[in-house]
C-alpha cells in the first residue's frame, strides 16, 4: 500500500531493465529516468500476476515439439531474463535461430530498435 516516489520507481526499473551502456550517457540517462517517472505510478494486476511467475514448471520439453521455424533474441544484459535462457529454449526448438544483441537490457527493443528490428527482419527473410 506505499506509493514510491516517482523519481526512486523509476531509477528501480531503469537498472533492472537497461543495460548500463544504455545508462553511460548522463543525458540518455536522465531522458530514461524521465520517462520512466512519467510512466503510472502504480503496479497493475497483470504486472503483480508475472511478478509471482517464479516457478512454472520445465517447458523445454514441449518446446522441442515445436515445428515452425523459431527466432529466439538474447539480449545481452538482460538481468530478468538472461541471454543464457534465451539460448537455452533456441537449443530446445529443433532448428531455431538464436541472436544476442549487446548493449540490451531486458528492455532491449527500446534501447536498440534498429538491431532488434534488423535481426527479426533478417529472420523472416532469411
């Protein structure tokens, strides 16, 4: 039932969500913090509902009875889902392609749209 001050919600999400390249920049990091201030102040349900998927059992599996091709995209610097388990779920789809992306936190399509873009496209054309 606390309501955080803007500025500290939005310094929180900035670290868990950017990569520190994204943070070198003193005005980029201002811009960041500064949208992320702007954002609701609030947590939704849907927000608290993934906040508690901690433990849903292994899929890997299931994922190995995919059959349509499959583009998994790590980002580099990711700390809420690390690349690794990016791969990992690429190496359970049989003939995934995987993508690491450098310089990209968990919010890795808005720090580096044009490389997240190109490596879709490229997917999809390939």
């Amino acid at each position: 039932g606390i309501t955080l001050p803007a500025s500290y919600r939005a310094a929180i999400t900035a670290v868990l969500n950017l990569s520190p390249a994204s943070l070198v920049d003193q005005m980029a990091a201002q811009d960041w913090l500064d949208i992320f201030a702007f954002s609701k102040a609030e947590t939704s349900r849907g927000v608290r509902a993934q906040q508690n998927l901690d433990d849903f059992g292994d899929r890997l599996a299931a994922y190995g009875r995919i059959t349509l091709p499959c583009l998994a995209v790590g980002f580099a610097d990711d700390r809420l889902v690390p690349p690794h388990l990016a791969a990992e779920v690429a190496k359970a789809i049989p003939g995934a392609n995987y993508v690491e992306l450098p310089d990209c936190g968990h919010y890795g399509y808005l720090e580096r749209p044009d490389a997240v873009n190109s490596a879709i496209l490229d997917f999809l054309t390939g």
